[in-house]
C-alpha cells in the first residue's frame, strides 16, 4: 500500500483540535460533508473549545448540518468539549501527560464517544500509539482471509497491536493507508484487479 500510494499526511486538519472535532463529525458520513461543516465554523470563528461550547446548540446544530445527524452530534460534541474543558483545560498538552489506557477509558466514559472516535483522538490528536479500526479495515481483512466474521473491534485492535511496534507514527501511517485503499478499490463492490493488495497473501 505504501509502494502504490506513499506517505499519506494523514489526518487531515490544521490544529489539533480540528482533529478532535473532525473525528466525532465524521461518526456515519464521509468526510467531505466533515470539511463542509469545519469550513462554517471556521467562517463564523469559532472553532476553538470554549468558543464552540458557548455556542447554542441550535446555533452549532445548523454549523454542523453538512455532516447529517446534526443534532445527535451536537450532543456528542457538546458532551466531548465539556469531557476537554473541565478535565483537561481544553489543553492537549494535559492529555499527553496521561498513559493511552486511561485516555482511553475517559474518553470511552463520554456519552456519545466509542472506540474508533476515542482512538482517533488518541492517536491523531495526542498522537500516542494505539492503532484505530474502521470499516474499510475489517472489510479488508475480512476479504483477505485475515480475521473471523464475528471479530469485533477489539480482536481485530489486538491483531495489529501484537503484531506491530508500538509507534504512533507507524499506526498513524498504516491506517491512513488501509483507508486509502478501502475508498478507492476496496469498495462494497471491489475493484480486485487494479488493488495494491490483489494477491499479496495467496
């Protein structure tokens, strides 16, 4: 994947806390629709912690409408900024100083916050190691013959993380790998013979 696409840059976003909010917007749409609502809170300034948590909801609801379920993610952000704000100062210095396994559990106890947003935080945002599972992965490793159906997130974590250095870099890579390959030719339905991937593990 690397040899076909190079190095990805990923993930896409100017600060680290754009990161933050990208990776609960993008929760069920595509990020276009994640860039279309990022670009209306950048136009209104308000992109920064406290600025979008005094925002009324229904205020940062419209913002957000470009991503869909905009006020289910109003809530989810709402509740995420108030998790930084009071807990961390909304500084991402503070979290750094936290092991990836709390960071993890504190953001897992957030209410509208699962295992993919809370590791994408970790990972592209405190950039601590800890390696994110998506659709396109498991769609992958599920054709290849890599894992079980019934895996959940989880197992499929653990097959990368045992297998893997421990580096945040190198899980930052891989990942934006997999999803450069699942948008492009690992799709619901396949483009098999121009993948990277085609018969690498036959």
């Amino acid at each position: 994947m690397f040899k076909h696409f190079g190095p990805r840059h990923w993930w896409p976003g100017e600060t680290v806390f754009e990161v933050m909010v990208g990776a609960i917007l993008t929760q069920n749409t595509n990020w276009k629709n994640v860039e279309r609502a990022i670009t209306n809170l950048k136009n209104e300034n308000v992109l920064s912690p406290l600025k979008l948590y005094d925002l009324h909801p229904e205020v940062l609801s419209e913002l957000i409408k470009p991503v869909g379920y905009f006020r289910v993610k109003t809530a989810r952000l709402r509740n995420f900024l108030k998790f930084f704000i009071e807990k961390y100062d909304a500084q991402v210095e503070n979290m750094r100083e936290r092991s990836v396994d709390t960071l993890r559990e504190e953001l897992l106890s957030v209410k509208g916050i699962g295992p993919e947003t809370a590791d994408s935080i970790i990972l592209y945002a405190v950039e601590k190691p800890i390696f994110v599972i998506d659709a396109y992965t498991k769609r992958i490793m599920s054709r290849h013959n890599l894992c079980f159906e019934e895996d959940g997130y989880n197992e499929l974590q653990e097959i990368f993380m045992s297998n893997l250095q421990n580096d945040a870099q190198l899980f930052n890579e891989y990942h934006a790998l997999i999803v450069e390959t699942g948008k492009q030719f690992c799709r619901k339905e396949p483009l098999c013979d121009k993948c990277p991937l085609s018969g690498w593990n036959k």
